[in-house]
C-alpha cells in the first residue's frame, strides 16, 4: 500500500495560478451565518436565569466575600 499525501499538487489542482494563488471568481461564495442552518430550538428559553437560582448565587457570593473580609479581620487584629 503506497501513501498518498491529502496536499494537492499545485502543478495539477485546477483553478491556481503559477505561485499558488486563486483568480478571481474561482472562490465558493461565502457561507451563510450559522444560525441559519441549525434547526430552530423551541425548548430553550430566552429571558435568561430565573430570579431564584440567580438569587441564591448572589447570597452565596455575598456570605463567601463576607466570611474571607472577617477571616482576613481576625487575622490583622
């Protein structure tokens, strides 16, 4: 079995000109955005967190912040 390398030959791939580049109209047109080619998603909700949890993440961050400035207090005293 012979290897056979996935690099065209530039002397052979149809469309380059003599160093390698590409004339004009030669080039795919660009492609289209992304999201125009997924299917469209209905499940997902779009406002975001809900009050709740993003409560709850909030107070954590508070009482975490609140326990290290106490911590670092009684440290310095």
């Amino acid at each position: 079995m012979t290897h056979i390398s996935p690099d065209p030959e530039p002397e052979r791939t149809p469309g380059l000109e003599p160093g390698g580049g590409v004339p004009p109209g030669e080039t795919p047109p660009a492609e289209s955005s992304m999201p125009e080619t997924l299917p469209r998603e209905t499940h997902n909700p779009t406002k975001g967190w809900s009050k709740g949890p993003l409560t709850v993440i909030i107070v954590l961050a508070v009482l975490i912040a609140a326990f290290f400035l106490a911590y670092a207090l009684v440290l310095i005293l």
